[in-house]
C-alpha cells in the first residue's frame, strides 16, 4: 500500500509529537486520529487531530471513551467527504535522550485493526546536523527545530502487520545521490 502524507498532517503530529515529548515529567507518547481519502492502491492522508486525553499503558492503547462522539463530528471537518483512514503515534526519546525507532511493537500491533493506517513518529533531539528530508526503505526522516524525527506507515491486513510505501511532501532535501526514490 503507498500512503502519501500531506503537509498539514505532518505539521500536525510533528507539533503533537514534540508537545508531549517535552512533559515536564518526562517524555510522553500522543497518539490521534488521521483522515484523508482512499484511492485505488493506497491513502491519501490530508489531516491529523491529536487526542489530549487518551492515555498509553504497557499493554497498549486506551483510546478515549469519546472516541465514537469524536467521528461523529467528521462530517463538520471543512472536507466533509474525508474518511477516517486510521491513527497516529508517537516514540518520544526516553529520559535518557535515547531514541525508538518508528515501528510497531507487539503491543501497537495488537491494538491495530484491520484496514486501519497507523502512522508512527520517533523523535530524538538532534546533537548535530544531521541528514534530513529523505525517504529511506518507506521512512521519511527529517529534522524539525532542534529535533530529528523519522516516520513510518503501517497498516493491517488479515491480521498481518505490513509496512506501507510512505512519502512526503518535505521542505528540505538533500543533494540528490540519485536514490531518493529507492
Ligand atoms: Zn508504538
């Protein structure tokens, strides 16, 4: 599946991302939902809202009890024809300033459901400058401010768990090596 990213989505669960990274009691996780529109082989994600209460535990997610008032308020969106196409989440650095990388782990799995996206961001704060505005093996990696963060697109199919074609549209790109789009 190709799933292409928009620009106000990614602005949104960056801004998310980064929000609860920085708790004052210590790196957070934000997860949100993401609409857009499906096309024949993939997703077109167009828009991203946080959830501000819904809480992680080891044993996975917790959506907000709300959620289902939550959808109900889609057809007020400005695109009003946007479908609900799956969730967001965030690998916020831990107190140590060590990174996660943005793939799912088997609690995240488990609470995937099938036909569902999930876009998952980890973030660092970045020490130097690093390479940034680039797609690599389906992961957009990019900088943000201070911060480096590195995106992934999953999504369930039968039970599987299958890594979806991510692209973005990014502001910095680096000098072509010729293999951007590998
Ligand atoms: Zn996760």
């Amino acid at each position: 599946m190709r799933v292409f990213l928009e620009r106000e989505a990614r602005l949104a669960i960056i801004f998310a991302a980064i929000e609860a990274a920085e708790e004052r009691y210590g790196p957070k996780e934000t997860l949100g939902l993401l609409f857009g529109y499906r096309t024949g082989d993939g997703v077109i994600v167009r828009f991203a809202l946080p959830y501000q209460t819904a809480k992680r535990k080891t044993s996975g997610v917790e959506y907000p009890r709300k959620e289902s008032r939550l959808l109900s308020l889609l057809p007020e969106l400005p695109k009003a024809h946007m479908e609900h196409v799956g969730y967001f989440h965030s690998h916020p650095y831990d107190r140590k300033g060590r990174e996660y990388p943005p793939s799912p782990t088997d609690s995240d799995k488990q609470s995937m459901r099938n036909g569902d996206l999930e876009i998952i961001i980890s973030l660092k704060r970045k020490k130097k400058d690093v390479e940034a505005g680039v797609r690599r093996n389906e992961t957009v990696s990019a900088t943000a401010g201070p911060y480096y963060y590195k995106i992934a697109a999953y999504y369930k199919i039968e039970g599987r768990i299958e890594k979806a074609e991510l692209d973005a549209s990014l502001e910095t790109v680096p000098r072509t090596d010729g293999n951007l789009n590998a």
